[in-house]
C-alpha cells in the first residue's frame, strides 16, 4: 500500500490536501451563509471529503496532530449521518 502512495508525486498530495481546505473552508461559508445547514448530510459528506483529502495530503508530511483531527472529522460526520438516516422514535410512535 505504502508502495502505490510513494508513485504519486508529493505535488499532487499536497494539492489533494489544499484541495480539502478550499472544501472545509466552502462549507463553513456556504454555512455561515443559510446555504446549509448544521443538519443536512451535504454538510457532513462534504466534510468527509475535505477530511479525506486533507488526509491524502498529510502522505507526503505527516503530522499526528492533525491526522487525528481528521479522523475525528471523518467518524463524527459519518455518526452524524447515521443518526439523520435513523427513523426518529417520534416517527414510529405516528
């Protein structure tokens, strides 16, 4: 696996991760502006997205802290869609 990350040249994993901040930084304005919201799962897959790419990036140079901090994006987004797709228990009590 490693193997297949050491062909691709590092200016396209740094590019891959820069691409991931343009994708946080599109949410949180498109959020900021009511063109999303908190609850919508377009708010979380693109923060899945931007997690992953910012993680492809960090191949090239790695840095713990912030490895971490994207997967906690990545599992807290993917929780919260899970619960968004579950049915409500007010839902099943209609």
């Amino acid at each position: 696996m490693s193997q297949t990350f050491q062909m691709i040249p590092p200016s396209l994993l740094e590019a891959i991760g820069v691409v991931g901040f343009g994708l946080y930084v599109l949410n949180y304005t498109m959020l900021t502006m009511h063109h999303l919201t908190s609850h919508s799962k377009t708010y979380f897959i693109i923060n899945i997205v931007a997690a992953s790419c910012v993680l492809i990036g960090l191949i090239h140079s790695f840095n713990l802290a912030s490895a971490l901090i994207q997967g906690f994006w990545i599992v807290i987004s993917f929780t919260a869609i899970f619960v968004r797709l579950r049915p409500s228990k007010d839902a099943s009590l209609a």
